[in-house]
C-alpha cells in the first residue's frame, strides 16, 4: 500500500478487474429475491453532464447496496439513440448519423465506465440498431391489427426548426420541448396509437402507484383528465346544423349568454364573414393567455331556454378537447367573464353562494349588477327554471337526466388524454411499417420482412419533410399483396416509442431480442425480472415517457408478453444539478473557469455573479466530469454527489463540498496507511479466531458502539427514501472517531479492525474503487462487493448515556447526560433533583411533569 492517495491508478485498476471478473453480470436465479434497479438511459449526445452523474451515482449506490444484501440485482444501461441532434449534426458537419451516434456511444460508454458505475453491459441495447427498432415496428403492426393504430388527417403542432410533428405532451408554454421555437398549427395525415383506449384504465392504475412521488402520479391523473357531464346539441338558428357541446358544470346551462367555437371547428368556415378578422383570431390559436374573438353574425338556441345566443369563433377553444365548441357562462367561469366584458355580452347568474352572501346580489331577471369576478364554486340555483333552489350537486344530476329525457343531449365522460400522433418527419427514427399501393392501399409489411431498414442514400438538407422521401432505394417497393408498385410511408416513430418498452429488452440482452418468444412463455426473462423494482430519472419525465410506458406495458400484457400492468415499482425522480451563472458584460456567459477574482479572464471586466439555477450550456454555469475525475477521482465525485443533498431537492454545486469529499476519501486512506500492518494482522486473526465476535462483544468499548451505531444509522438511512446524505455524514462521524482512536490493548485492536472493515463495507457502494484499494490492503480477499452488508447488534447500537432536556414551563433550563432507556418515572425525579431545577422551583407548586420518549421533560409550574 502506498502512502499517497493515487486514485487514478486505484480506479483504472478495479474497473480493469471487475470487468475481467464479470462481476456485474447477472443472471437469472429463482434461488435469490430479484431486485431490478434502473436509471433512465441517456440520449448519447456526446458528452455526459453532472445531472447524469447524479442520476447514475444513485441507481449505482442503490444496484451495489442492494447486492450486498443478497438480492440478484439486474442494473443494464443503453442508448436511447434516435433523435433529432444526429440529424441536425449530419447537416452541420456532413457526417452521418448512424456514425456521429456511435461514436458518441463509444465515448459516454468510456465515461460511464471511469464513473466505476455496476452496468452489466451484456444487457446492452441502442434503439438505433435494426436489432432494436425491428421491435418498434413488430409493435406498430399488432397495433394496427387490433386497430390501435389508425391513420388520419388532422391538424398537428408543428415545429418549424425541426420541422417536424411534436405530440402534445411535447409543446411546453406554446414552444417546442426541445429547441423553444414557437409551436404552429399544421394539418397533416397522420398514424396516432390509440392510447385512450386505456384511458380509464390509465387512470385507475394510478391508484397502484403507491412507490411513486404524489406529485408524479397527481401529474398524471391530470394529464388523462377525466371529466364527467353532459353533451349538449344548440341548433343553429336558420340552419339545419347543431353546435354539441360538452360541460362539466350542466348546473350553468341556464346562465348560457353566447357560444364559441375553434378557428378549426368543421362549421367555422360556413359561419365567417370577416375573413380578415378571422385570420387574426385563427393566427392566435391556442394562446390561452390570450381572447380574441371573432363574432359570426350567426345564433344558436339555447335548448333549455329557448333563448338565442350569439356564436363567436375564439383563439382559446381548441379542438383536442371536448367538441371543438363551448357553451360560454360568464357569470360563472372566469374566462368567459373577461371575454363577455371586453365584447359587450351579457352576464347572467344562475348560480349564487348557498349563504346568499354575494357581494353584488344578481338583478331579478338574472342579468349582473356590477360584477367584478366570476362566481366559479358551486351553490344554489337561481333563474334555473324548475331547478332553482337546488344545490349544484343535486341539480347536475336532475339536469342531465331532463336532458336525456327530451333528446336535448346524453351524459358523458371525456378524457383530456388524446391519442398519441407518432408520425415524425424526419430520417433518424424508426421507419413505419406499411406501404401505399393504389390498388391494395395501406398495407402492412409482413413480419417476416422486418426490420424496415433505414437507407443509406439519403440527402441531409435541413429542408421540410422527410429525407426519406428522397431516397430511390427506399421509396419504391413491390406491394406485398398484390406484386403492383407501392411506396414506403416516409415518416418514422415518434423516439419516444423506443424508450416506452426499452426496460423489457434488457430483461433478454442486446443478442436476444424477440418479444414472440416470451408470449405465454412460463421460463419467461420478463416476467422474472419485471416489473423494475426501482426506477430513477428526472421529474421532466412525469407525463411523456411514464405515460407512454405504462400504455406500452399494459399493450404487450394483453398480446402476452407480460403478466403485469404497471411497469415501475418505486419511482425516485432526483433533483437538479444547480450552480450560479456569471455574465461578463463583453463577453455574455462565461464558464466557471473563465472568472479569476469575479473578473473576465478574457477582458478583466467585473463579472455579475448570477442566481442559482438548473447547470446548462446555454448559460455556461456547468462543470465537466472528464475534468474533476481528472482533478479529484471518480470517488469524490460520486460522494460530492451524492452528499451535498438528499436525492430527491436540487443539489447545489459547490467546490468546497468538492474539496471535503476529497479530504473525506485521504483522512481514511491516511488512517489505514498508518494502521495497515496491525490491520492485515488481527483480520487474520478475526478469521482464525472462533471467539472473536464474543470477545469484543464482551469488551464493548465506544468505537464498537460507535460502529454498531453507524451501521444501523447507514442502513436505516438507505433504505428509507435513500437519504445517502445522511449516511454518508454518519461515515464521516466514525471516521472522525478512528481519527482519534489509539488502539493500545487487545480488546480495541479488535475494535478498530471491526471498525474499519465495516467502515469499508458501508463506504462502498458510495466510493467502490477505494473501497475495493483499502480491502485488499487490509488482508482480506476477493471483491469487497463479494461480502454481505453488515449487521448490526441492537443492544451495541444503542447509546449508553443520551442527553435529557428539562424545561420548566416550556422553556429550555438545563440538559442532562442520563443512562440509555431510563423509564419515564426516573426521567422525572432525575430532572426535579438536578440543581438547577431544584432552585428554580423554590417550594412553588408542581402542576404536572411530561417526559417525551425518554429525551426530554417539561416541568409545569405554578406562577409566583
């Protein structure tokens, strides 16, 4: 052992032999609990970035820990490998995407590996290989025979810097997801999967997401959105056409004072006059901050009253949801308010608080006096007809049944959920599996015949469309039907297709794809390994990917594949990687390293020193892997990680809590250079030794306590919400102590050996290459990893003297060292003999004495 902590030599040496060993490699064994730990995987762009060393740090602590526990732990890792950027660099830079992709593969694969990171990389998949994506396809084609997969013209959101189609879930404040252009409206013919087929089922099987944070599930129940009410059909005055709506709140039918419809609802067209006008309007779409409207000159009937309404188009009404048309409350929803003020509509109230307390009661016909707001909530009805006087929850129900009744309308339930648009017009994704035949139409290619391979031939332009359509080789095909010529579809899958079943791939190994083998297989690799017991990804996750995975899921459970619903236990959605920005007043943002003494090093201009936020290349406030592993190790760069915050908050970056980590991982190094003679010495004496564990548990000195203290307290920690925080300070605690600690007689060299060896154990699944380095130098054999996780003895874990608090009145008065487990009756006449307490009482009267587990009694008093 060397006295010089070398972590570069150290770490290049473990990774060389675990992967000689195979130590990570896994296979299926009925003889052990399973336990299938899974970070989402990363989109290889080149380079990885401190949020994935956060990520993989923690699925990793969690894979080794695991292990230790005697768990047969499955932890793959691949490539979620379509995607725009390869595109935009082979138009950049000329070079092909399959080549920039792989290449970035090889690299954050060398990464990954110098992380020290447990992968077993047999399991290895990439969604860009024909191996992977032939799947993809095989799924589109049971989809479309079950008829879940359809193809329509509809309008899109589409993004004119990719220029291709985003799904819903993909336009964040009217931007694209990935690059914040604006989003336009676009029609276009389309293959959707029918996700809302499973929509209620969606829905309820979030009640067995009992493993995922409340806030992820609530994200979910929001985004399928399920809505119960009534239909509602408002003729058209002088037109032989109805207007169907659909509201939540049939208890507002009466206080209907005008209806609008979307720029693209099918009548919009027939009921404008103003095309200029309505350009606007429809310019505005879907920009819900937003209210411009467009009045028609037409009137709908208000069923229920017989009352003519005037029809308005309106940039706010969409046609995703519901009908494409609104009936228009303003007394009642706050948007129809402001909408009503700015055009000069009346507002009625049909609704008023049950307490009558309305600060600006309604006139008797119902019309507004002086209204400042919407009433939203429920209450009584007024000006309802035969069904004022009723509460709203009594009223919806007898209002949808009148309407039924009269053949007005029915009662429904909507869902916000759409169905998924999987068309994308571009080249790197995975090429859908029909062609087009005049003769014959769409037809599917037969299963035999995939996967469809992406060509070679193709231009990168950066033009609309796909690039698909460009190449000869690929367009032109025989129809497999009837022999006549066909052309291939052009657009690929949506990339979120690959990642919506990938963590079933892992489950065969990248050479052993082939999901027809696993239906109805009893010896099924999925089912053993499935569901994940604990999955780890961001919180930007919680709609698109979890979503898509669990309708994936439930797909190959009823084309028997699987035997379960949802595909992920636990789900551990982990915080941002945050640091301060600096801004240069010449030179924009500038990385860390660009700022010496808060100036420019380009211009020695002052530098604004920023606020704290998400780390990002745009703003340059990030810290590259490659170069603290250089500078620190890939230890201290897991345990800064994974210390500075518990998993699930942001986790601000911090180069002193670098250095600690660091000085953390040469204070243990130091302490078992100084002791490793003696150390190598009693671990061979422990093994040889019968009486070992009774003679120090005979002779239980502190650090033994110590020890026992911390191995609860690091267990604990673990496996309760994996506050690796916490347990990494009770590390540091103990460490502290050996600091300390002269083992001089017999019975504390066997402590500290004690100590040390299971210092190791605990440490490594946080730090594994230098827990692995101080092992070996200790004596003992083999991978550290090939030992079971300490235990701990409850009797030595618990503390012999704990510190009672007294207050008197509430008030803290005086802390007291008592013996560990004293009952609450010695609590009590320790702390009214303490002296201090003694003189503060004087002879005043005790009204009562409360003891607290134990820690603490509060002496209630009578006042002088």
């Amino acid at each position: 052992m060397k006295e010089k902590y070398n972590f570069k030599e150290i770490e290049l040496k473990w990774q060389r032999y675990w992967a000689e060993i195979k130590l990570h490699k896994t296979d299926a064994d009925a003889s052990k609990e399973k336990f299938y730990c899974l970070e989402m995987f990363p989109y290889p762009s080149g380079k990885i970035h401190m949020g994935h060393v956060r990520n993989y740090a923690i699925g990793d602590v969690i894979a080794r820990y695991k292990k230790m526990r005697g768990f047969n732990v499955l932890h793959p890792m691949g490539w979620d490998a379509f995607g725009m950027p390869a595109e935009n660099a082979a138009i950049k830079h000329g070079v092909h995407p399959a080549k920039w992709t792989y290449e970035n593969i090889d690299y954050m694969k060398k990464q990954l590996d110098c992380m020290g990171l447990s992968y077993d990389w047999d399991r290895e998949v990439s969604t860009c290989s024909p191996e992977y994506y032939k799947w993809n396809q095989w799924f589109f084609l049971k989809l479309l025979e079950k008829g879940l997969a359809y193809k329509k013209a509809s309008f899109v959101n589409w993004c004119p810097s990719c220029t291709t189609v985003l799904a819903n879930e993909q336009v964040i404040d009217d931007k694209c997801w990935r690059c914040d252009t604006i989003v336009i409206q676009k029609e276009l013919e389309q293959w959707f999967f029918m996700i809302t087929h499973y929509a209620e089922e969606l829905l309820q099987g979030c009640d067995e997401l009992n493993g995922w944070p409340e806030r992820v599930v609530l994200m979910q129940r929001n985004w399928i959105g399920k809505s119960e009410g009534v239909e509602v059909d408002f003729p058209l005055d002088g037109m032989n056409e109805n207007l169907k709506i659909f509201t939540t709140r049939p208890d507002t039918l009466f206080g209907v004072t005008f209806m609008c419809l979307a720029p693209k609802h099918p009548l919009t067209e027939r009921l404008i006059h103003d095309k200029e006008k309505f350009e606007l309007v429809k310019a505005k779409y879907g920009k819900m901050d937003e209210k411009e409207g467009l009045f028609t000159g037409h009137y709908a009937i208000n069923p229920l009253t017989d009352e003519r309404i005037p029809v308005y188009i309106a940039n706010f009404v969409l046609m995703g949801y519901g009908t494409g048309a609104i009936m228009s409350v303003p007394a009642h929803d706050q948007r129809d308010f402001e909408f009503a003020k700015e055009y000069g509509i009346p507002i009625k109230v049909v609704i008023v608080p049950e307490n009558r307390s309305q600060s600006a009661p309604p006139r008797a016909d119902g019309l507004e006096a002086e209204m400042t707001e919407a009433f939203e909530d429920e209450g009584v009805l007024i000006n309802s007809g035969q069904f004022s006087g009723l509460k709203s929850s009594e009223a919806k129900a007898k209002i949808i049944k009148y309407i039924e009744d009269r053949g007005m309308g029915k009662g429904q339930i909507n869902y916000k959920l759409r169905d998924w648009g999987i068309s994308r017009q571009r080249y790197w994704g995975t090429p859908i599996p029909v062609v087009y035949c005049k003769k014959c139409g769409i037809v599917s290619v037969p299963e035999k015949d995939l996967p469809v391979i992406l060509p070679e031939d193709v231009k990168f332009t950066g033009t609309g469309g796909s690039p698909l359509a460009e190449s000869g080789v690929f367009l032109k095909v025989k129809c497999p039907e009837c022999g006549g010529e066909a052309m291939r579809e052009t657009d690929t899958m949506d990339t979120f297709v690959d990642s919506s079943w990938y963590f079933v791939a892992y489950c065969l190994g990248k050479d052993s794809i082939n999901l027809k083998s696993e239906i109805k297989n009893p010896q099924s690799e999925i089912n053993h390994w499935m569901p994940v017991d604990q999955y780890i990804g961001g919180i930007e996750h919680a709609v698109l990917h979890l979503l898509y995975s669990r309708f994936f899921t439930r797909v190959m459970r009823d084309l028997g594949i699987v035997d379960f619903s949802e595909p992920f236990e636990n789900l551990l959605t982990q915080g941002m990687v945050c640091k301060e920005t600096f801004r240069c007043p010449e030179h924009d943002w500038l990385f860390p390293e660009e700022v010496k003494n808060s100036r420019c090093v380009h211009c020695s201009k002052e530098v604004e020193k920023g606020r704290v936020e998400k780390m990002s290349k745009s703003r340059k406030n990030v810290i590259d892997p490659d170069a603290l592993i250089n500078r620190y190790g890939a230890d201290t760069m897991r345990l800064f990680s994974l210390f500075a915050a518990p998993p699930e908050r942001d986790l601000e970056w911090s180069d002193k809590g670098v250095e600690g980590a660091y000085r953390f991982l040469n204070k243990l190094w130091g302490i078992v250079y100084k002791y490793r003679n003696e150390l190598c010495v009693m671990s061979n004496e422990s093994k040889q030794n019968i009486v070992y564990t009774s003679f120090i548990t005979r002779h239980p000195s502190q650090l033994l306590r110590k020890t026992h203290q911390t191995i609860k307290r690091v267990t604990d920690d673990i496996e309760k919400d994996y506050h690796f925080n916490t347990a990494i300070a009770a590390l540091m605690e103990l460490a502290n102590e050996l600091s300390a600690f002269v083992p001089e007689k017999e019975e504390d060299r066997f402590a500290f050996s004690f100590a040390i060896k299971n210092t190791l154990l605990m440490l490594s699944p946080f730090a594994p290459h230098i827990s692995e380095e101080l092992w070996q130098a200790i004596g003992e054999k083999n991978s550290i990893f090939e030992h079971p996780w300490p235990v701990w003895d409850e009797v030595l874990a618990r503390d012999e003297e704990v510190e009672l608090v007294v207050q008197v009145n509430g008030k803290l008065r005086t802390k007291i060292l008592v013996p560990a487990g004293l009952s609450d009756d010695d609590a009590k006449e320790t702390a009214v003999r303490e002296p201090k307490i003694k003189e503060m009482l004087n002879g005043r009267q005790i009204k009562k004495i409360v003891v607290v587990k134990g820690r603490l009694v509060n002496i209630v008093i009578s006042e002088r």
